[in-house]
C-alpha cells in the first residue's frame, strides 16, 4: 500500500497524458496546485478562471518539469498583460479591463506578476532560482503587498479615481483586505487570514510569531530570510480586526454608540439575569424558595498569566478598555491608590497565594463556569484583598437588580471575607448592591487544605441553595487559557489585555452553544442522584426516633438560620469529641472483649420475631433441647439424608481431623457402648466413664435444621425447628451487625484522636495497636455473620435475606465523617445498608452512638437537599437558557428597524442572520429539553420556553422576519 501511495505521489510531479486545456481543450501548460485534481489549462484560460483568485499557487511546464509561476508574463514589446480582478459592487468591469475605469469606489487589483520588488530585495519561489524581471511599473497602479493564508502575494491594483471615490484604504477593505496603514497603504491582509490567526491562536494558541514564521515556509521553503518579515503589521492589524469583531458582534454597528464597560463580553445564558431571562415581579411567588434566585461567583487568580511593567507606558493605545472581561485601567488604578494593603493574622492554616507575583485574577459563575464581564484584575504584588475586593464587586453589579442573595466561593474565604464588607464601605470606589446578602464558600478541592471547622462552615455540601456546586470550576478555565499566556507576557498592556478578553469571550461563546446538551445531562443525573439520596435517607430517618429526629431538623433550622451571623453555629455536621467518648472507646479496644462487643443484646424490632419476643440464641437453644431430648438418636449421623456428613456444606477449616474424626467414630459408633457388653473379658470403659479428652466440643456440629437440611426436617417433622432455628439466627445476625457498628464508630474514634494527631508515619505505635485491636474483633464479628447468613440461606429465609444482605469488605471501614472529617472523596459517601437497621436502639442505648448518628443523618439529609436543589435548579435553568436566546434573538430583530429609521442592507442582513443563529441555538436546547424530560418522564409545561418566536411572511430583500411582539 505505502509503494501504490508513493508511486501516484510521484506521477503527480510529471505531466499528465491528456495535454489539453480542462475548459478549451487547447494546449495545457499550467497547472493550479490549490484546485482540486491541479487541472491543467492555457495561459488565457488560467488567467480568465482565476481572476478572482489571484492567490493560488501556478506551475508552468518548462520542458522538464514544473516550475512555480505567476499570471503576468512578457508578451512581446507591449509590456506586462494582466488580467485584472474587479471589486467593489455589481457591475465591475470583467477581467482585461486595463482602462482604469469601474464604478466609483471600486478597486481593480491586477493578478500577481512576480515577487521582486517588494522593498526588501528579490524573493525565492519554492526551490526554484530567483526570476528577475526589469517590467517598470505600470501608471496609475499601486504595487500593493498582500500576505494571505498561501503566502506572501505582490499585486497590482488600481485605485477607482472618480469624483466622490472613497480612500484607496476603504476600497481595500471592501474587497477583503485589511491596510497594514491608512494614509498610503502599500500592504495589506486578506480577513481569512487574520481570521485564520486567531483561530490558530484561540484553539492552539499560536502566537503571531509562530504562526507568520509557518507563512514564510508557505511562501518559500528555501530562501525564508528573503520573504518579507511583517510580523509587527501582524500584531497591529490583529488588534483592530478583534475590536471590529466584537464590536460587530455586539450590534454597536447598528446602535451608533460606545459600548459601556463590559458590554462587548458574553455573558452565561442559565444564570439568573433581570430583564434578560428572568422576570422577578412574575415569577417570584411563595411556592419557590428564595435561594432559587441568586448568583454564585468563583474567584480565583492565575499566576501563570504573569505581565512584564511597561516601558513607556504613554505609547501605548487601548481599543477596548474596560468594555470586555478586564477591568478599565484607570478607575482601577485609582482604587489600588486609595486601598490599604493591611495584613492580617491568619486564623487557619497560613496560605501564601498573596507572597507571589504579577499575574490576573478572574471570576465566573460558579455553575456553568462562564467569565464575568469587567470581572478580571491584574496583579501586582501577588493576590491581595484589594485586587479581589474591585474584582468581586464589579462581578456582583453585573446585572444583578433584583437579586438578594449571592454565593461566592474562594480559597482562603474563610479570612477574606471576614471584613469584606468594612473594606467596601471604606472605599469610594468599591460598592456592593444594597440589600445583597453574601454568602461565603470555599472550593471542595481547595478546602481541604484548610481546618477541619472550615470544612461544615464553608463546603457547598452544607449551604443552603448551593445545589451541588464544587467551586473550582475555575481551575478548568486557566488551563486553555495559559495556553497564551506565555506569548502575551511581553505584549503591551493594551494588547495583552485584548488578547485575553477575546479568549474569555469565546469560551463563554462556547458554553453558550452546547448549555443545551450541557443542561440535559445535569438533568438527568441529578434525577438519578436525586432517587438514590432520598432511598439512602429515608433508611436512616425512618429507623430513628421520632422525637431525636425532630429535635435534629430544629437544630438543623437554626444553624443554617445563624449561618451569617455565627458560623459556629453550624459545629453540629460535626462530632464534639469528648473525654467521656474518647474514654469509652478506648475501653473497648482490648481483645477480651467478647465478638458481640460485651452488648449481648439483639436488635429488636428489626425483623419480625417469633411470638413477639426477642429473638436470643440461648432461649432457642434451651427450648430446642427440651424438646429433643429424647429423640436425640433419631438425629443422629448415620440418619443424615442422602448419606451426608455432619460436615458436608461448612468451612473445610472447621471440619475435624482425620484422628478427631476416628475418636467420633469409636465414641459415637455401635459398638462403643450403650449396650453394655460386660463379658467381653477385655478392659473398656462404659461409654458414662469415658475419658473426657476424646470429647472436642468445637468440632461438633449441632444437629440443627440447617445442617440437615429442609428435606429431611420435612421428613422427620421437624418444621417447627426451622422457625425456631430462623428466630435464632435473626438473634445472631442482629448481634453481629450491633457490634460491627460499635466497633467501627469505636475505631473512627480512634483514627481521629490517636492516630491524626500522631507526629509519626509508622504503623508499630501503640495508637495502631489499639486500631488493629479493634479491626480483629469487627473482623470475627463479619465472619460469624457471614455463617449466620449462609445458614440462613440454608432454611430458606427468603424475606430475611432480603434485609440481610452481603457484607463487602468495603462496608468494614471506618466512617470518614468522624475518621477524618477533610477526607477528599466523601460528599457522595452514605452509611452502608446495616446502619440504618435499628439507628433507634443503637442511640438509646449508647449516648456516644446518639451523636454519631445525628452527625450521619445531617449529612445525609444535607446530600438529599443538594440533590433536590440541584433537580429545581436545573428546570429553572433550562427555562432561563431558552429566555436568554429568544431573548437575544428579538433584540437582533429590533436592529432592524433602530430608530424608526430605513434599515441599511447589509446591517438588516447581519441582524437577521444573528436572529436566525440564536433562534437556532434556542430550538436545539428546546429539542433536548423535551427529549430529556420524556426520557426522565417529568410533565412539565414546555409550551411557553420558545413563546413569541414565530416567523411571519413579512420580506425584506429576500429575507423573512420574525414577528416581534
């Protein structure tokens, strides 16, 4: 296969068989490497059919191969032939139109002839020779450079001299080429390729130096030092095309006024925004809970974003200044001149994000992790109070009216925001909107670097409203972002600041496009999560005791009541140890301790007993014997049926010994007593005086139901036992399941006072010996249960076995909400199944037991309502997404008509081509929305998600509109 590929590779390189023009069928000479197939076609032929392409690279046939070419060659005495490309509007003289006549405004660029003359001395095509030609320049043309996606282009053009023509600058850029200058432009860039640029430079961040460096390759393989080096016209002309962009985005085109801070940035279309997607005065009623409404920020700084001080500072131009993501300079270096920088002691662990240098810090939302306009702030000395305050607060002023309620998540909240508000009121510069409560937070990945009161004061597991945010959304966004910020690091201010912008604006334009199938999953896992939280919580709530259940939920209700003004309030999510708990755990760790924990106790009410009673092993066994007494022989285990052996079905490890098995034998055979032979003249003891050492109590099975077998107690009407026998095990697996939950809060104990605090990493001290201790003991205790179970199984209990499930070895560990509260990894975490079997008895009889399970159940309760949060707030945002693009629609449809005044052409075409894309986006999240809610089988209303948004007969130039209401 690679010698086929290799062999056509080659053939491309020769002439083809058929000698013919593709379009006259006269003689082909020229081939067009950039058309499909490189057709061959005449001289006349290549300059007709690429007049409007004067950037394709052409070969001519020299006798022996194929050389690089232009389309202007000598022709006799006449002097350069052209064939001229038109522009401009309708109607243009065609091509070989050389009498510098067109319709006013239009410019007439002539076809590339060669690439000498270009001011920076001859340039070398591809591995060919230089070809020099001595062709004067022709009167009234402008030798015009143009650099383009396939190289570097010279060109002739002639600029429309008539009365009223625009400047020679304008009429470039009608036909799509962009002036490096404006006065006298003798350079120029084609918009695909500065579009191509940044592109490059958004999605591979490709610097302007890299990328015009892999245009001198395109342009000549060979001799790159001769291609002219524009890489500073590059960084100037991108600049101006990235302001037009957003300006043209944004319809400032149409408005006829300068945008506002931070209005050529796109904001999140599913966060709560007044009079965008959200109508407060509708839609806020008593049924929905006021945390629905409310914004949720996440601050961050980026150090890799790092900035060299400018130069001279006074040369340095601003485009868009404050109108996009990054503050406006001088405003906010007015407010860093009047903030003081007070250091404060630190009541947590010591971060020192505030010790590093220059970089910026941003702010998203923390949902769906879309950059706040105006919201992002350079560093100078590091991350200080002041650079997040100016931040913070432009964020929350970014259409917010209305809202009441904000959550803001920071790593080190837990001291920035103790004096967030003494801070504000102090400046003149920073304000937060009035009657905003601001709640804080820390990030789940950042927090637990922090004390373990921070983690119930500050993680989003435990905030009201939060849903199931994380907070560290923003560590995502740096990512793509740093990707140019090592080629921005030198730029002036002004440029930087640009470049950056445009990234944040298109990774919120891409958020925007895919919140549809964004939204849709969040839906239907949080539907998912939410039934799996609600089953793990009614287990746990409907064991407890009615009235400790409601006294958790008043102080549940009163904690998160106080959370702005005491946040110690919220120390019930954890364990208080005390000396008395520690005390008691710490007793119960030596392994005299009995495998039922010394409770001795069976967890009543748990399964349904025998006759109403208690189920306990030494009853049943006592009524067992009792009542067989007499009939012991008729169990004996030569009656075994199906000749099986006392043995058969148990743990080869619990089986007797070939020997052991010999001493049963001549113990319990027929001729080892009971009928007394006492003329046998030898000396054997009667089977009454025999040696007590051949007797081996633990290998002995009890002929009990379950190691008969139901067929055989069927048969020797014995069912009676079985039921008996069942009660018994139930006794014994809720023995087990008792002590097993003892002994693991006792070793959660122990991990958080012995073995956390211990200075040392070895496994040899004595606080390890006291978990080891323990771990023995829960693990005789799973292996009793582990029997009981299989003995179960053996009478059938089908519906016992139901609540008695397996024990895994994973549920054998220590419950990390006592263990270790900062353990990364448990908000999804639940008590396994045996902890919400008998969570009243536990707590009544253990008072240490009590507080563990009030723990548990806050936090399962706390799981629960996050879920529930996350199922409301994904309706409501999939609600809010549609509005904002209907939204965004109708406001490019009202572009058309600006002012009452006659619309132009062209805006009316851009307006309704925005107004066609939103109401797109808009019908393709509806779309998901509606197949997500089938699938999910929710019956919410989609009737009124895309309302108002119907099209009409109405024509402009060809175009529907849409009917505005």
């Amino acid at each position: 296969m690679t010698g086929d590929y290799l062999e056509i590779l080659l053939e491309r390189e020769g002439p083809p068989p058929n000698w013919v023009c593709c379009v006259c069928d006269g003689d082909g000479a020229q081939k067009y490497h950039d058309c499909l197939a490189e057709p061959m076609f005449c001289t006349r032929c290549c300059r007709t059919q690429h007049t409007w392409l004067p950037f394709h690279q052409i070969s001519q046939w020299n006798g022996d191969f194929f050389e690089r070419t232009t389309l202007m060659k000598d022709t006799d005495d006449e002097g350069p032939s052209a064939a001229s490309s038109t522009a401009g509007t309708p109607g243009a003289h065609g091509a070989g139109d050389n009498d510098g006549k067109g319709p006013p405004g239009s410019a007439h660029p002539e076809v590339l002839e060669d690439h000498n003359n270009m001011g920076e001395g001859d340039m070398f095509l591809d591995d060919e020779s230089p070809v020099y030609t001595t062709n004067p320049p022709v009167a009234g043309k402008t030798c015009i450079m143009v650099v383009h996606t396939l190289g570097v282009h010279t060109i002739i053009v002639r600029f429309c001299q008539c009365a009223g023509a625009q400047r020679p600058d304008k009429q470039l850029f009608k036909m799509g080429l962009f002036p490096a200058s404006f006065a006298h432009p003798k350079m120029a860039f084609t918009f695909s390729f500065l579009d191509d640029f940044i592109l490059n430079n958004l999605e591979c961040g490709t610097s302007a130096m890299n990328y015009y460096s892999k245009l001198r390759h395109i342009t000549s393989s060979m001799f790159l030092h001769l291609v002219p080096d524009r890489y500073r016209e590059l960084m100037r002309v991108a600049r101006q095309w990235r302001q037009l962009k957003l300006l043209k985005w944004n319809g400032f085109s149409h408005n006829r006024r300068d945008p506002k801070d931070g209005e050529l940035g796109l904001f999140c279309p599913a966060c709560p925004q007044p009079g965008i997607n959200v109508t407060l005065l509708m839609e806020v009623d008593d049924t929905k809970p006021g945390w629905l409404y409310s914004r949720s920020l996440v601050m961050d700084g980026n150090f890799k974003a790092e900035h060299l001080h400018p130069m001279h500072q006074e040369d340095e131009v601003w485009l868009t200044n404050g109108k996009c993501f990054m503050v406006a300079r001088a405003r906010y270096q007015a407010h860093l001149a009047l903030a003081k920088d007070s250091a404060q002691r630190s009541e947590c662990n010591n971060h020192r994000a505030v010790n590093q240098a220059t970089g910026i810090g941003g702010c998203t939302c923390a949902r769906h992790g879309c950059f706040m306009p105006n919201s992002v702030v350079d560093f100078q000395k590091g991350e200080r109070q002041m650079n997040m305050d100016y931040m913070l607060c432009n964020a929350l002023a970014h259409n917010t009216d209305g809202l009441r309620r904000a959550l803001t998540f920071y790593d080190v909240n837990c001291q920035y925001n103790k004096h967030l508000r003494q801070r504000v009121d102090e400046s003149l510069h920073l304000r937060i909107p009035s009657r905003m409560d601001i709640i804080p937070g820390i990030g789940l990945w950042h927090i637990h670097g922090h004390q373990d009161k921070c983690y119930v004061w500050y993680a989003s597991n435990f905030i009201p409203g939060a849903a199931r945010i994380d907070g560290e959304v923003m560590e995502t966004l740096w990512a793509p972002l740093n990707i140019i910020s090592p080629s921005a690091r030198g730029m002036s201010t002004p440029h930087r600041q640009e470049c950056l912008d445009y990234q944040m604006n298109d990774c919120n334009f891409m958020k925007m496009i895919w919140m549809g199938l964004f939204l849709s999953w969040k839906y239907k896992e949080a539907k998912r999560r939410v039934t799996k939280s609600t089953k793990a919580f009614d287990s746990l709530n409907d064991t407890a005791d009615l009235e400790m259940v409601e006294w958790w939920e008043v102080q549940e209700r009163h904690a998160q009541a106080s959370r702005v003004r005491d946040l110690s309030a919220l120390d019930i999510y954890d364990v208080q140890l005390q000396k008395d708990i520690v005390a008691m755990a710490l007793i119960n760790t030596p392994g005299s301790m009995n495998p039922e924990g010394g409770r001795g106790r069976a967890a009543a009410g748990v399964f349904p007993s025998h006759g109403g009673k208690t189920p306990t092993r030494s009853r049943c066994l006592d009524r067992i014997w009792d009542h067989h007494r007499g009939n012991a022989d008729s169990f004996g285990y030569g009656d075994l049926e199906d000749g099986k052996t006392p043995h058969q079905g148990q743990d080869p490890r619990d089986r007797p010994s070939p020997d052991q098995a010999a001493a049963l034998h001549r113990r319990d055979g027929p001729d080892s007593g009971g009928s007394g032979n006492e003329d046998s003249g030898n000396d054997q003891v009667q089977a009454g005086d025999r040696p007590r050492a051949l007797f081996r109590p633990e290998i002995v099975v009890i002929p009990l139901p379950s190691n008969l077998g139901m067929e055989r107690c069927e048969q020797l009407g014995a069912v009676d036992l079985v039921r008996q026998e069942i009660t018994l095990r139930e006794g014994q697996a809720n023995d087990m399941l008792h002590a097993i939950r003892v002994h693991l809060a006792d070793k959660a104990i122990l991990f958080r006072t012995t073995v956390r605090p211990a200075k040392s990493q070895a496994r040899s001290t004595r606080a390890w010996a006291q978990v080891h201790s323990v771990e023995r003991v829960i693990n005789l205790n799973s292996m009793i249960y582990r029997k009981c179970r299989a003995q179960l199984h053996n009478l059938r209990a089908d519906q016992l076995l139901e609540k008695c499930r397996v024990l895994e070895k994973s549920d054998l560990k220590a419950t990390s909400v006592v263990a270790d509260l900062n353990t990364r990894g448990q908000r999804n975490s639940t008590l396994p199944w045996f902890w919400s079997l008998d969570v009243q008895g536990d707590s009544v009889s253990n008072n240490w037991m009590n507080k563990f399970y009030r723990v548990h159940w806050l936090w399962t309760k706390a799981l629960w309502d996050r879920w529930e949060e996350e199922f409301l707030l994904v309706e409501h945002e999939m609600h809010w997404t549609i509005n904002f693009l209907v939204h965004r629609s109708r406001t490019w449809l009202k572009r058309t008509h600006q002012n009452g005044d006659p619309p132009r052409v062209g805006h009316t075409c851009y307006a309704i081509r925005q107004a066609q894309m939103y109401r797109q986006l808009a019908e393709d999240a509806h779309a998901r929305f509606v197949e997500v809610f089938r699938v999910v089988g929710n019956l919410l209303d989609l009737s009124r998600l895309i309302q108002n948004v119907v099209t009409t007969p109405d024509v402009i130039s060809g175009n529907s509109l849409w009917k505005i209401p």
